[in-house]
C-alpha cells in the first residue's frame, strides 16, 4: 500500500498518520519512500523530528510523537517542505488537521493484525498520478 501510494504522491501532499506505538506508521512510510523513488533506509525520526529522503519526489518524514499538542507546523518549516516536496507525518493528532492532503489510521487489532483507515486524495487512491 504504501509503495502505491509513494508512486502517486505529488509536490504538496501532506499525509497524516495516525496510531499508537507499534502500529506500523514508520513501516508504511518506508514503503511511501520507496514508491516516491528514495531507498529503503526510513527509521522514524522521533528523536530528530524531521527525515528528508530524495527521490523522484523528496518526501519530508516529520515525528510529533516528543513535541505538544497544538504544535504549529509553520514553525517546522512545512509550507517550505510542501514547496518542492511532499510530507508524511507521524503522531499528526497532534496539530491541526488544516495541512493534511490526507490521512491514514492504523490500529493494533491483535499480535500480527492491523486496522488500517484511509482517506486520501483521488490522485493517491486511484488516480493515474498526472
């Protein structure tokens, strides 16, 4: 899934995850990496806050999970990253959702089993990406 949607992903999409620890957020985004044309190397940046990986298109891999509720995504330098980039953001409960092209939740249902919601633009879902 998240190869299909790296494939498709365009200057200025910013993507929202959602989930508890464990749930395979940093997992997704390497597979959103990969399809955007950058290399398997993803780890969640949790204690740098911001990832950058170069691609067809460079995707901005943003972590709130050690920042406060109500974080302004301005003061991060997002408008900059969606620019000439996209962004992918983990823990983006806590921001204000005005910033999300999309969002995807992600929930542990058992040992190996996740839920997954998603609501993503057209050109993410099915779109031909151009």
């Amino acid at each position: 899934m998240g190869e299909r949607i790296g494939a498709r992903l365009r200057v200025g999409d910013c993507l929202g995850l959602r989930g508890e620890l464990g749930a395979g957020k940093t997992t997704l985004i390497q597979g959103i990496v990969l399809g955007a044309g950058g290399d398997s190397d993803v780890r969640s940046p949790t204690f740098l806050l911001h990832a950058v990986h170069p691609g067809r298109i460079t995707v901005h891999h943003l972590d709130l999970y050690r920042l406060p509720d109500g974080i302004d995504l301005a003061s991060l330098g997002l408008e900059e990253f969606l620019e000439t980039g996209a962004a992918v953001i983990e823990w983006s409960e806590r921001t204000q959702d005005q910033w999300f092209t999309g969002r995807i939740e992600m929930e542990v249902t058992g040992e190996t089993t996740r839920s997954i919601s998603v609501w993503l633009p057209w050109h993410l879902r099915q779109g031909d990406g151009g």
